[in-house]
C-alpha cells in the first residue's frame, strides 16, 4: 500500500528537489512557490521585483524548512534569460514553472508595438528558451516536469485580445506537442488554462475585473494535474467555459470570447495606445 509520505516520497523524487518558478512575484507563480515549498520542493524564485521576491522567499524558507535562490530577471530581455539559466545550472532542477506573462488588451490598431514585442518576448521568446534548456537537462536524467501558463483565449482568436490570445495560443499548442516528444524521456508537460484568476493580471492588462478565481486553489489543481493530464483547466468557470464553448465552431468562440474582452476593455480611449505602465526594477 503507497501511504501518504510515499506518495510525498515520489513525487519530490520526480520533481525535485529544487523547482524554478518564474513569476515567482506575484500572482499564480506566487501560489505555486508556495505549494511546491509545502511539498518540500527548494524553490529558485524568477521575477522583476526583487524585494517582493525575497519577502515571498525568506516565508517559504521559514515555514518549510526548504532552501530557495532569487534571481532578478527581466524576460523580456534575452540577456536575463540566459543569465538565469545559467544561475540555476549548479542546481539539481527537476520542475520548471513558467508563470511570468502579462497580457496586452484593446483593439490592435491603439495598441503599442514595443509593448506587443515585450509581451511575446515574456510570454512565448523566455518559455521558450528556457523550456528548451530545461528539457534537455530534465532527459539527462531521464525525470522532471514542465507547466506553462496558457489561457482559456489560447484556443481560439479573440477580439480587443488578439495577440495575447495569440501567445497563449503558441503556448498550448507546444505544450501539446512537447508532451509527446518528452514523455518517452520521463518528462511531463502540462498546460494550465485559466479562466480570469484574481491577481494584478487583469489589472495590469488594463482589463476590468470579472468573476474570477483564487489564485491559491488554481495553483493548487495545476500542480495536483502534473504527470496526470497535459491541459488542466482549474476553477468551475474555466472548466464550463472551455468545455461548452469546445462544442462550437471555432469561428462562434471567435465571436463570444471577443464580446467578452469587449465588455472588459470598453473603458479604453481607442484614440490612443494603451501603453503597459513600466516596471521600475
Ligand atoms: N490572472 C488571469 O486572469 C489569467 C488568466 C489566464 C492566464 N493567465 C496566465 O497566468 C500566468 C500568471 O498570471 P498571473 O495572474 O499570476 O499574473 P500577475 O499576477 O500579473 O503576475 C505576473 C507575474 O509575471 C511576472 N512578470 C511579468 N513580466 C515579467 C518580465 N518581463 N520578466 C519577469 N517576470 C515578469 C511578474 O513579476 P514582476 O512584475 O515582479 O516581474 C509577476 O510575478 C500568466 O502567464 C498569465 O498570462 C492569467
């Protein structure tokens, strides 16, 4: 009979013993650190704001007796990215988290260029490169996990969301097909496809708030979902959308999830673009 601490056992030997969490700051990624630090995973903390990081790490380390490592890293810039993976190459890393994303929202012609660059390079360049790093690594030895962060617009276009739907898009459609090529090396890939989840997302996207869910309990069904499925689709409302909507014509989502992101930018001046307001650190 497996028990409890077992079952623990395995896990942490599948996926241990350090995690990387990349928006590690704040949010879902926030969450996550949290639960896998429960589980007795180290947890390597990847964002921008630095004192946020280290406030989220010094809790983890003193309520689980776990080690972690911060690293301030800006994802839309290549450099930080490469210089993160190279500050977690002495460490034993058997889970890579790709929390960090942020969303663009408006119709395409008010929004900002650089902003929609940075935003792929966040959302899809750094998961990207780092997925690919950490994949090589995790087949060496022959075990570990990857969760990357779509979204319920990723399985469709979307209207007043079109690029960032379609990031989350390019973010499905490889982890649906990274799942097959790294099964064969013991490596399990996982989707997760929130609907709105209460963080500073829908804010920062400047998106009006809607029905959404806890960001603990999202972080908690996803990571439950590893090695188990590829898409985890947490909450009731995700569940309800993706699945109803999954019945319909590709073009009818079009129409329904962009009447949605309508009513969530309709506050937007459309005669300007909607500039992402800038990280200080
Ligand atoms: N919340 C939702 O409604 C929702 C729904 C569907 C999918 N998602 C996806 O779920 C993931 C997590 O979202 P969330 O709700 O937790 O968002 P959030 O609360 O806004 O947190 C985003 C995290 O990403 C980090 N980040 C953003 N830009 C970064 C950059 N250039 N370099 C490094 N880190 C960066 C932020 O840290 P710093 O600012 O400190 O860098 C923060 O830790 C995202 O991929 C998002 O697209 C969210």
């Amino acid at each position: 009979m497996i028990t409890q601490s077992d079952a623990g056992k395995s896990w942490l030997d599948r996926y241990g013993p350090w995690a990387v969490v990349t928006g590690a700051s704040d949010g879902i990624g926030r969450e996550i650190v949290r639960d896998l630090a429960q589980r007795g995973l180290n947890v390597v903390l990847v964002a921008r704001r630095g004192e946020l990081l280290d406030q989220i790490a010094t809790e983890v380390r003193q309520s689980n007796f776990i080690e972690t490592r911060v690293i301030v890293a800006d994802l839309g810039k290549a450099e930080d990215v490469e210089q993160a993976l190279l500050d977690c190459e002495a460490l034993d890393v058997g889970l890579f988290v790709a929390s960090a994303g942020f969303g663009t929202a408006g119709n395409f012609l008010a929004t900002d260029v650089e902003d929609e660059i940075d935003m792929l390079d966040v959302n899809c360049r750094a998961v990207l490169v780092m997925a690919k790093d950490f994949s090589a690594r995790f087949a060496r030895r022959k075990k570990g996990g990857l969760i990357f962060f779509g979204s319920i617009v990723g399985f469709q276009g979307v209207g007043n969301a079109a690029h960032y739907a379609a990031t989350k898009a390019y973010i499905q459609t490889l982890a649906e097909g990274l799942a097959i090529d790294l099964k064969p090396f013991g490596i399990d890939v996982l989707s997760c496809a929130p609907g709105p989840v209460e963080t500073g997302f829908a804010t920062r996207s400047n998106l009006s708030p809607a029905n959404s869910a806890d960001p603990r309990s999202v972080a908690r069904e996803t990571i439950a979902a590893l090695g188990r499925k590829t898409t985890v689709k947490p909450g009731i409302l995700s569940k309800v959308l993706i699945n109803s909507l999954a019945t319909l014509p590709r073009f009818v989502r079009t129409m329904i999830l962009s009447a949605i992101m309508a009513s969530r930018t309709k506050h937007h001046d459309g005669s300007k673009a909607q500039s992402r307001p800038k990280q200080s650190a």
